[in-house]
C-alpha cells in the first residue's frame, strides 16, 4: 500500500485524461480500437452467460406458450406478450407500470453494480463481442496482427494483397449475413414469428414494405457491429449518458485498487532502481488492461463514462499479478470508497429510496397482473346514435361490445343489465363466444321501459357471466327523452 500523496499526485495528472475521448483522434478523425481478446474467469462466464441470453434472444419470438410467443413487442398494434402474457390496448397502464418497474430496476441496479447491464446483458455488447469480433479474430486474427496489418496498409503507396482482400470480403460478407438474421430477429419481435414468415416466404412484391424495412434494418444493424462498434456505447447510447448521475462513490464497479497499484512502474526499471524510489506498487504498468479494453480506455485513471463493466480488464490483470505471483483483484469489482477509505458499507440512502419504489412497483404491477380478470367486457355506445323508441313504450340504445380472452381456452359470456328493472338485452348476431387470446366484437340493443327512464340520461348496470360465473360489473349511461315519451 501507498501514501495518500502519491495517489493524489496520480489523481490530478491523470485528470487530464477527461479532456479527450480515446476513440476520436485530435483532429476529430475516429482512432479504431483494436481490442486484444480477453481470456479469464470473468470473460468464461460472460461467455457461458452469452449462449444462454443469444438463445432466449433468437427463440424467444418463435416458442409458443399457450399459443402465444414469449415476447412480442409489437407497437404498431398496441399488443404485448411478455412470457406468454398478453397485454391488449385497454391494459396499457399495466405496459407503462411494467416499463416503469423496468427502469427503476435498472436504476436500482446502476447505483448498486453500475453498469452491469452493459457489460454483461445488454444485446448490443453480446451481438460485438461474443459474435462479430470472435469471427473477427478467426478471420483477421489477433488484435495484434490486425493493428499490424492496418498500419501497414496505411503507409503510402501500399495495397491490400489479394489474401486480406479475400478476407474482407469474407467477414463483411458473413456480418451482413448476421445482420440480416438480426434485422429478421427484430422484426419477429415486433410484428411476430408468423407475420415474419409470411414476408419471407411470399414474393417480395407481394410484401415490399416488409422487404424495405428488413434491408434498412440489416444495413442499421451492418453499419453497428461493422464500424460504429463501441461508439454505440459512448455516445449514441443514453443509458450510458445517464449513468453518471445514478453512480456515486459507494456503488460496486470496474475499479482500480489505486493505493495497492500506485506508483506504478516497469518491473525491471524498478528493480534496478529500488534503492532510489519509493516502495513500488502492484502496477507493473504492461498496459495489458487497456489493450483489452472494447472502449479503449485506461481503468486506472478512475472510473470513467465509456466504462461498460465487462471486467476484461480484470481479466488481464489477474493474469499479470498470477504471473508475478501477487495476488488477484489489482482492478477489481468495488467501490471508490472501499479503495480510499476502506469502508465496505454500499447501502445509501439512494438505493433505499430506489429500493423502496421498486418494491411497491412490483408488489403494485404483481397485484394488478393476479387480478385481472380471464375475460374483458367493454360496453360502449355506439358513436352517432341517439335512442330510438320502440312501440311497445321501451326505448333502446344501440350498444358495441368487444370482449377480449386473455385465456388459453375459448370462452362463452352472457350479458344482462340489472338496472333499471325491466330492462332487456338483443343481441345482434351470436356473438357471445370469443376464440383464446382474441378479441370479439358485436353490436347488441338495450331495450328500457320508458317509465324507468330517470332523464336524458340514465345509469344503466351490465353483469357480465363467463361459463355461467359471475365475471364483471359494467356501469354505463342511456340515453332517451326523458320519462314522457314522444
Ligand atoms: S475499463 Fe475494463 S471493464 Fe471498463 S470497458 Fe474497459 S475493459 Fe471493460
Ligand atoms: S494490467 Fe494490471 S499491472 Fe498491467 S497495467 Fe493494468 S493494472 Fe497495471
């Protein structure tokens, strides 16, 4: 361990690092990062973790629970399915909690673990790191030899051989073939698996709107995970924007242990010099977390916004300290705090506070899921119609309804209004059957008596059975010349 002035003299030389991205070049051009591929503990569970979240990911539109996919996003039609539960226009409250409930849970988990969803969840790191740049590294090989080979190409009058060539065409080729198949995935996610296969198995003539928005995804897609890479992460993405105001000095994070590093050094430099310098630190400065670094940042300046979590930095450094036989966890996952003044304590009064929300979201959103009924009933008048009066001294009221099944199995309902007395229903067609997960819509007439009429308009009360139980109370208004009839 060192001395507190060492690291603070540390702290403000390298503050200067802030001033610049290490993407962009000072002449504005983009400086490509050539990340050396990691290899440890932490990247072996990224990558187990990978193969679990790409399988949900390419299956979840197409598997089948109870008939429905597993997720469906389709926004266009207002319909959702989230593991086989289906959310129809009228239950759009329950998506806006469900969305709410999501974003306080990556809140929650940004203030505690910072930015762990990065890192480890989010699609976009899992489709570049575990897909594109694993081909990459079998095509073009090592971040090495594609550094060396590009430093050489851009030397004046030289040209790409036909081998690199032929390797160019080869790996763009196979990423905008994956492309394509996540422009297709998307696409299932929003409009579903058998919309999707429709548009790719019809003529494309026959669905050329479908056809347009798969090229401009795929050629999105291409353009992400062929150039735009981590530039996603860095700028375009507002998670990462906002992340700098949900983390603090007690949140867990990617972080290097300053004290036990500092002052850093080449190791043989040190040796040779040791009686002159101060004790060195674990730092052995080989620069080897940085080469690993899909941002290409440098940890050991401190925590930083293009800092995705993905711990390979971790990775290289255990490997380093393994091999010098110190121990593990030079960088590792921790707090500002714990590494400056040694406290281990996390909870804050933000995370509470997020806590406490999250808890009465989900127990909210769980409470409103296990009540809602089977089968929905909405009543409404028909638009532009008044009354119209009927000879035998009753007045009726056009009605439409639209009953929806959230069940796996088709379902019967019954109709009957309660108040006023005497009052009857006509339904319009037989349509009191609705197939599962559908929507019905009919048309029925309510007949009043016209001396139950207690104005221009009057309360009326619908009960709604399915298969003969009692499934919802429905209050709704009628309209008709009052008590004295024409
Ligand atoms: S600093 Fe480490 S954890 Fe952060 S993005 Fe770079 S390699 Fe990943
Ligand atoms: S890998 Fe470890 S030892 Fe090497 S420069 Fe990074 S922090 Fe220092």
């Amino acid at each position: 361990m060192t001395d507190v002035t060492a690291v603070t003299a540390v702290d403000e030389e390298h503050q200067l690092f802030r001033d610049a991205l290490t993407s962009v070049q000072a002449d504005g051009r983009r400086r490509w990062i050539y990340a050396r591929k990691p290899s440890g503990r932490y990247y072996r569970a990224r990558t187990l973790l990978s193969w679990v979240l790409l399988a949900f990911l390419f299956l979840a539109p197409f598997v089948r629970v109870g008939g429905q996919p597993l997720i469906l996003l389709n926004v266009l039609e207002r319909r959702f399915v989230l593991l086989g539960l289906v959310f129809w226009p009228q239950d759009f409250y329950l998506v806006v909690l469900l969305a709410l409930t999501l974003l306080i849970t990556i809140m929650l988990a940004t203030t505690t673990i910072g930015r762990v969803w990065c890192g480890w969840l989010c699609p976009q790191t899992i489709f570049l790191e575990m897909l594109f740049r694993k081909i990459e590294y079998i095509i073009d090989g090592s971040a090495e030899q594609q550094l060396r080979r590009d430093r050489a190409l851009a030397l004046p009058g030289a040209r790409a051989g036909s081998v690199v060539i032929g390797k160019r065409v080869v790996k763009h080729t196979i990423f905008f073939a994956l492309s394509f198949a996540i422009a297709n995935l998307f696409l299932a996610y929003i409009i579903g698996s058998d919309a999707l296969l429709k548009i790719v198995t019809a003529p494309p003539r026959e669905h050329l709107v479908g056809l347009v928005a798969i090229t401009i995804f795929s050629l999105l897609f291409y353009g992400v995970f062929a150039r735009f890479r981590e530039q996603a992460c860095v700028l375009a993405c507002p998670y990462g924007r906002v992340m700098s105001a949900l983390i603090d000095r007690r949140t867990i994070t990617v972080t290097y242990d300053r004290r036990r590093g500092e002052p850093r050094g080449k190791l043989l430099k040190d040796l040779a010099d040791n009686a002159n310098r101060p004790a060195p630190g674990d730092c052995v400065d080989c620069h080897q977390c940085v080469t690993v670094c899909p941002t290409g940042i440098d940890i050991r300046h401190g925590v930083q916004l293009e800092c995705v979590n993905c711990t390979a930095c971790m990775d290289a450094c255990d490997d380093v300290m393994q091999r010098l036989d110190r121990p593990r966890g030079l960088i590792r996952l921790t707090s500002e705090d714990a590494i400056t003044a040694g406290t281990t304590r996390w909870m804050t009064g933000r995370i509470k506070a997020y806590g406490t929300l999250w808890l009465v979201l989900i127990s909210i959103v769980s409470t409103l899921l296990l009540e809602r009924p089977d089968i929905d009933v909405l009543v409404l008048r028909q638009p532009g119609t008044l009354f119209t009066t009927m000879t035998e001294g009753e007045v009726a009221n056009f009605y439409s309804v639209q009953a929806f099944n959230r069940t796996a199995t088709a379902r019967t309902f019954h109709l009957e209004v309660v108040e006023p007395r005497g009052a009857t229903i006509t339904l319009l067609g037989k349509q009191d059957q609705v197939a599962p997960y559908s929507l019905s819509e009919s048309r029925m007439l309510v007949h009043v008596p016209a001396s139950a009429l207690s104005g221009t308009t009057t309360p009326i009360k619908i009960v709604v059975r399915a298969d003969g139980v009692l499934a919802q109370k429905i209050s709704t208004s009628f309209v008709g010349p009052g008590r004295d009839l024409p």
